[in-house]
C-alpha cells in the first residue's frame, strides 16, 4: 500500500532531482514472465528507487543488505516497498547467510509469478566509473530459480547505470538497457555440467554488462578522463552532429573518450602520464580563476560578447521578483535538506539517495504547511491552491535561473580577464587548446 502511494510522488521527485534522465531499450522490462535486471551499484537507493519509477507500470523489487531490515516500522517500510532482504558474512555473520535460504526461496516464488527483480551484480555499492568483478551467487539464483519451480525460461536483462554528477543535485542518469539473455538456452548443459554452466553465464554476463556502462580499466584515470571530456566535448560533438541534450549520445561520447584512454594506458603510458600533468596545470589556472572550460572554449566565444551578457542580466533583473518568490518558498526545505545530508551522511554512495528522500519528505511537509497557513488567511481554499501552484512553479523557476545566473557571472569574469589581462586568457585558450591537439595525435 505504502508503494502504491508514493510512486506517484517519486516520479515528479525524480524528474526534480536529475536535470535530465533517460531509459534505453526499457520494453526489454516491460515484458510478460519472470525477469531478473542484473545491474551495476554505484548510487545506492538512488539505483532501483530512480529505474523503478521510470521503468513503470512493471513493479519492480530490488535485492538490499540485510543488516539495514531492523526490527519495527523500518523493515516494515522497506517491506512495503518491495524491498528483499539479503545478507553477506561481513553484514551478518553465518547466522546471516542462513537466513538467505528464506531470502531465495521469496524470489523463486515471486519469479513463478512472473515478477521482476533487480540484483546488483557486483555485490556492493561503490562509486567508481567501472565494472567489478560480479559474484557467484548471480549464476546460482538465475538457476535456482530455475530448478526450484521447473521454469519453462527466465529473462536476466543487463543494465548499466550512468551518472554525470552520482552525489550531487541537478545531475544527468542514463539507464543502458542491454539486451535479453535467455536461460533456457543453458539449460541442456546445465543439467550435465552445473558448475561449468554457472561459470560460463558469468562469463558471458560480464562483458554484457560491461559494454553498458563507461569503464575505466584503472581509477586513477578519472580525473583525467573527466577533464578530457569536458575540453573535447564540444569539439566531438560538433564533427559527429550529436546533440548535446541527448544522453546516448553523452554515453557514446564518454566511451569513446574511455577506450582511448584505456588503450594508451596500455600501449603508451608515458604519453598519458604527459597529457595527465598538462590537464592538471590546465584545470588548476582555471579554478584560479573560478573558470569553467566551457568559457575558453574557441566554440563557445560567439556567445561570450558584451551583448549576450546585457540580455542575460536583462533577464536576471526582469525576473528577480519571481526568484525571490521561489526561494522564499522553497529555501528552508532545500537548507534543511543540504544542512541535514551533509551533516549525518559520511559515505558518499548515500548522499544522493539521503539528499533525494529527505528533500522530498521536506518539502512535501513544507508544501502542506504552506497551503494551511494560506487556507487560514485566505478567503477561500482556491486561494490556499493557487498560492501553492505558485511555490511550485516559482521554485521550478529558480531551478532554471541559478545556473543561468551563475553562467552569466562567469561570462562577466572573463570579459574582464580578456580586457585587463588578454595574454593570460590567450595562454588558457593555448594551454587547452595543445591539450587537445595532444589527445587528438595519440588516437590517430
């Protein structure tokens, strides 16, 4: 019942919290009989709360760590939401893994009934832009499931999970759907050979899942590879006619970036570790300067003029009112929110889930102490309605004005530098501009 009545809910909270989502290939869920999603974990609630919603009407459950079922109104909770217990040794000792029996045997019956289940593959949560090695107990759930109720066939569905920003607000979330693996085409063998089967579904998931997901072979290329895909995405994207708002085209672009990368960490390491110190110096004048690179960006100078700066602070004056009123209502809640996630959550995999769970309960809360206080004082209940259709669209507002703002800022900050410093914005634009001619020679 729980579930029922704030899916709804979450879907706005949802569309609220990313700037942008997208779902490929998701009628690879949305199909008749039992589904296992094998997905990667790098978000914690974020992961299955996030592909829940935007893969629905199919419910979907999702395997969680025992160790956070704790007896009363919390493990009823995360009952009510699908959620299904399960326990590692380091979670809950051996007592713990016994308990995994009931835990296989509720999904057996839930796969009998044709229902959809998400397993994270990797066996834990981390936030690092690559694939771990997947567990064993994958292939032995697939086929117990299998074995347990004489399954004519069951679906395990590959998904990667993609984040732009994975802790913070505002991010972009690309679920790559891959596609369907059949079990019963492993069944023959199978039953003659169990262990060797289970090996090689495992065998062949991994590459599956792989191929869904930017990964980077070593973690210490992601500052790199970051960097890079900031100084080479305009360029990229205007030589293939991608567009910037469309998030396959961001994963092809951030593959592509990735695959370099990890061939030259093979092939020419030297190379690398040159283009690595150059992208640091880079990126540091430019935190020096409170710069972004999209404002040295010889693509983007067209819009950096004095023009497009008054328009934009044209703007910025004309809707100031509107600003005002948006953070009025919506303020308190989003403090309360930041002040509350940064202050209790020490991991990192969890900031976003805390981040999106407690702004929603806030500003739900605040939303209707907001309509009481205004049917109090109103004439009518219309009035107490209209004044909260306003704090919602004025909020909605400010989420669009706060990066205009900040962007309009730092076009300010280097029309300054380009009149009072011109040589020091000429050494930015060669710095990056070598950078990227550097990157370019090494992928020919």
């Amino acid at each position: 019942m729980l579930w029922h009545l704030t899916k709804f809910y979450l879907c706005f909270v949802i569309a609220f919290f990313f700037k942008r989502t997208r779902i490929k290939n998701a009628k690879s869920i949305q199909v008749k009989g039992p589904v296992i999603i094998a997905m990667n974990h790098p978000n914690a609630f974020m992961d299955p709360i996030a592909f829940t919603t935007m893969v629905f009407p199919p419910r979907i459950r999702y395997l969680a760590r025992g160790d956070t079922f704790k007896k009363g109104i919390v493990s009823a909770v995360l009952e009510s939401f699908g959620i299904i217990p399960i326990f590692r040794i380091q979670d809950g000792g051996k007592e713990g893994l016994k308990k995994n029996d009931e835990t296989y045997d509720r999904v057996n019956k839930l796969l009998k009934k044709n229902q959809k289940i998400i397993i994270f593959a990797e066996g834990l949560c981390i936030q690092e832009r690559r694939l771990r090695p997947l567990k064993k107990g994958v292939p032995r759930m697939v086929f117990g499931a299998m074995d347990a109720y004489d399954l004519k066939d069951l679906t395990v569905v590959p998904v990667g999970v993609n984040y732009s920003n994975p802790s913070q607000f505002r991010g972009n979330l690309f679920f790559n759907v891959g596609e369907p693996i059949h079990i019963s085409d492993y069944m023959v063998a199978y039953k003659e050979a169990p262990a060797k089967t289970m090996n090689q579904f495992l065998a062949d998931l991994t590459p599956k899942m792989k191929e869904l997901i930017v990964h980077i072979n070593h973690p210490h290329n992601e500052l790199l590879i970051s960097h890079l895909e900031e100084i080479c995405k305009s360029d990229y994207f205007a030589k293939h006619q991608l567009n910037t708002n469309n998030l396959e085209d961001e994963f092809e672009f951030s593959t592509h970036i990735v695959s370099w990368v990890n061939k030259l960490e093979e092939d020419a390491p030297e190379k690398l570790k040159s283009l690595t110190t150059k992208t640091e110096n880079y990126f540091n004048q430019l935190k020096q300067h409170q710069f972004k690179d999209w404002l040295i960006d010889p693509l983007k100078q067209s819009k950096i003029n004095y023009l497009n700066l008054s328009l934009r602070f044209l703007v910025i004056v004309l809707s100031f009112p509107i600003y005002v009123r948006g953070l009025l209502g919506s303020y308190i809640p989003y403090f309360l929110t930041t002040y509350i996630t940064n202050k209790k959550v020490k991991i990192i995999e969890f900031k976003a889930s805390f981040l999106m769970g407690i702004g929603a309960a806030m500003f739900l809360l605040f939303g209707i102490l907001q309509f009481f206080v205004a049917k109090a004082l109103a004439p009518n209940t219309w009035w107490a309605l209209l004044i909260l259709v306003n704090t919602v669209l004025t909020g909605i507002f400010c989420l669009w004005l706060s990066p205009f703002r900040k962007k309009t800022f730092g076009i300010l900050k280097v029309l300054q530098l380009k009149n009072k410093h011109p040589q020091v914005f000429s050494n930015l634009q060669h710095l990056r501009e070598d950078i990227l001619n550097d990157f370019k020679k090494m992928t020919l």
